[in-house]
C-alpha cells in the first residue's frame, strides 16, 4: 500500500504593510504620561535592591517607579508595559 500524499507546504505570509512609525518620547515623558493616566506608582523612600521585588508584587496593575535606590545612581523603572 502507498503511502499518502504529504499535504501541500505552508508557507508563512508576508509581513503586513507597515504604517506611519509611532513618534518616539522620552524615558521621562513616557513616565510622565503613565503617571497623568493613574497607572504609575512613585516610590520616594529609599529602597534596598532585593526589596524592588516585593514592590512590584505590592502594586500588580501599576507601574512602579523606585525614585532612590540604595547604592545605585539610577531609578528603577518596572511593570511599564
């Protein structure tokens, strides 16, 4: 008995057109736009690095933006999606 014939090969689309690119902000002025539509949570104290974890846990549907981390020049910036 033959063996069946293999179904035809599928091949993937193509890319749709791509539009108009979305013009770029800023870390700052995106920041700023989540804090002015209530989805960013400023974080003013000063925090440890291994307590940026159970931060994000405590505010799950915001953004969390951690002003003074202890030790580091830089802000942390999480769950800004």
């Amino acid at each position: 008995m033959a063996d069946p014939p293999c179904p035809p090969r599928v091949t993937s689309a193509p890319d749709p057109p791509r539009g108009t690119p979305l013009p770029q902000m800023s870390l700052s002025e995106f920041v700023a736009e989540m804090e002015a539509a209530g989805m960013l949570t400023r974080i003013t104290d000063e925090k440890r690095v291994d307590e940026l974890p159970a931060l994000m846990g405590a505010y799950p549907t915001t953004a969390i933006l951690v002003e003074n981390v202890q030790g580091c020049e830089f802000q942390f910036l999480a769950n800004a999606y």
